[in-house]
C-alpha cells in the first residue's frame, strides 16, 4: 500500500454514499479526477490502472460489469480507509492461471 492507493481508495470513498449506490468508473476517469483536477498526484494514468488492479486483488475495489475495467470501492476498502483494516492483514489473491 502507498499514497497513491490511499488517494485513490479517497477518491471512491467521496464519491460513494455508505447506504446509497456505489459508483464504478474506469482508471482514466479516477486518474484525471486525482492528478488533473484534485492535483494529489503527477502520476501517470497506466500506474493508477496497475494500482487499481492490485486494490482489487486485495479486495479493497472490485472490477464490475464482468471484469472490463469498471472498479468501485468494497466494503473492506470502506473500512480501511476507516482504520478498521490494517495494510498488513490485506493479502493478494494469486492470479488463476
């Protein structure tokens, strides 16, 4: 975990309602949003798709709409942010081969 995952698990938190519905966008759109008008970072946009992919593994974001690259935050990236959820009791599930 780093402080571009922190941003953008942020990111997802202030956009999604805790009892409303959850908001799924792709990494081009979280990228632009943090870098370009949140300015939190000068990364570039295929590190926030690397980035996402691995909160995923970790089960703090989930792919939705089968898997094409639409993230939104999990419940286990809720409470993470929140402190309930330390980085180090997060795993990363092993690619299927």
């Amino acid at each position: 975990m780093n402080e571009l995952d922190d941003s953008i698990l942020e990111f997802f938190a202030d956009l999604d309602e805790p009892e409303g519905e959850r908001v799924a966008l792709p990494p081009t759109a979280v990228w632009f949003n943090v870098s370009k008008i949140r300015g939190t970072t000068e990364k570039k946009q295929n590190t926030f798709s690397y980035r996402m992919n691995r909160l995923a593994k970790r089960g703090l974001l989930e792919k939705s709409d089968g898997g094409r690259g639409y993230y939104f935050l999990t419940e286990n990236g809720r409470r993470y942010l929140e402190g309930d959820i330390d980085s180090s009791e997060l795993e990363i599930e092993e690619e299927e081969s």
